[in-house]
C-alpha cells in the first residue's frame, strides 16, 4: 500500500528521509476526501498546537471512525499486520539505517518458526513481538499552528508523517514544513528524553516543504530534533497528516 522507492535519506544529524507518491494517487486521493472531521479530534496543549485522533486520543471516536469507514478500515489492517514492521525496517536497513532489532535465538518451536518465516520473505528475523504500529490524524491549523522543536518521546523507534492535503490545497508560501534541527547550545544537544526547545534554541539544517502525497520518515535518537515553525496562513486552512508510530509495545 505504501511505497518508498523513491525513498531518499539525510543521516546527519540524524536518519530522516523522504518519498514521494508514498501512495497510489487515485487511493490516495480517496483517503484524503475520507479524512475525519475535526470535530472527532482532541486538543493537544503544552508545547504542540495540533488536534489529535488516534489510539491514545479520542480512543473510541477513533475507533468507531475507522470501523465505519472501509478505507480506513484496511489501512488500520494493513498497519496493523504483522508484516509491516518488518517492512519498515528492512527499507531502512537498505539504505543503511540498520536498528539491530534482531529476535535473539530460542529453542521454542513458535519462535523458530517466526524466524523461519521471516528469512523465508527475504526479511531478517527481526524481535516483532516488541514493537507495535499505530497511526493518529493529526491537524494543525494555518493561523498560528506550530509544533516545537523535540525529539520525540523515547518510546518510539520510527515516524513517518505523510501528507494529506488535495492538489492546490495547501500553497508552499503557507509554510508548515518540517524543520530538521539542531540546537544552538552544545548542552541541548543530548534529549533523548524529549525535552521541547523553543524555536530560538535551535538552528534550522533543512526544511521538507509539506506536499501532498509524501512522507517524511524519522529515526528518534538522543537528537532527532524536528520542528513545525508557526504557519502563517489563512484561519481556515488546515495542515491535515497522518503520523505512523513504530514504538516499543510495552
């Protein structure tokens, strides 16, 4: 469903990287017309401005909302297979990002048969049972939205954000691409905690505008800073993603 053939990666001061057409443009265009309205989303405050649907947020509006609507509904499915982690992983491995995710040998029989079938589908045995994937709708909106410089919290692995807006929907002069940083002061440089920076703590060392039908894809390190800068764009404009989360299961 997704694709990352044309996956291309930076690796200082971290592994981000971005594909384009990550979805066939006639799906992807339907999933951008079922997107969930606002009204089904949570206020996130503290240091983000964006609205939220997902697992952790809203659970049972989101989850009534993805059981009413097929798209969605097979994209959840598609996510949630067991497959897609190794996937991830192993386009990433290709392009030299290896996170060493590896199931340590046993002699159970059920273990042994998951490794088997994983070396069967050309994927090397990677420790599945540890890692989950998840996706949150998220929305930040063109007057004032931002998101501030973090790293992201320590459960996580690797992000993927992928655009949803329509053709001409979301001009580039709007603003609202995410910022690869990195901090000012020598003694923010270690977060892995996901300690937030203001704006002015941080240098901006690239910007992924933010285009329909792509997606930028992020390894969490101690330093894996990313920011949204405030949008400066009309009240009722909306930057309208959908996040994929590979995180530790427990």
């Amino acid at each position: 469903m997704l694709s990352f053939d044309q996956a291309e990666f930076r690796y200082e001061p971290f592994p981000i990287g971005l594909t384009k057409e990550v979805l066939a443009p006639d799906h992807y265009r339907e999933l951008v017309a079922a997107f969930p309205d606002i009204a089904l989303m949570k206020r996130m405050d503290g240091n983000i401005n964006k609205l939220s649907l997902s697992e952790k947020n809203n659970t049972l509006r989101y989850r009534s909302f993805v059981r009413s609507n097929p798209l969605w509904r097979d994209f959840h499915d598609y996510i949630k297979r067991r497959g897609f982690i190794g996937d991830i992983l192993k386009m990433l491995r290709e392009r030299h990002i290896d996170l060493n995710l590896k199931r340590a040998a046993t002699t159970t029989s059920g273990a042994w048969a998951r490794v088997l079938a994983s070396l069967l589908q050309g994927q090397p045995p990677y420790d599945l049972t540890r890692l989950s994937a998840r996706f949150e709708f998220s929305v930040v909106h063109g007057n004032g939205g931002y998101l501030k410089p973090h790293t992201d919290t320590p459960k996580k692995f690797i992000t993927l954000v992928i655009s949803m807006i329509g053709e001409g929907e979301w001009p580039l002069e709007y603003g609202g691409g995410t910022d690869v940083n990195r901090a000012l002061d020598v003694r923010n440089a270690y977060n892995y905690a996901n300690r937030s920076l203001e704006f002015s703590d941080v240098e901006i060392l690239h910007t992924y505008d933010f285009e329909p039908n792509q997606c930028v894809i992020f390894v969490k390190t101690f330093n894996s800073l990313h920011s949204v800068r405030p949008i400066h764009a009309p009240a009722d404009a909306l930057r309208k993603s959908l996040t994929i989360n590979i995180e530790r299961a427990h």
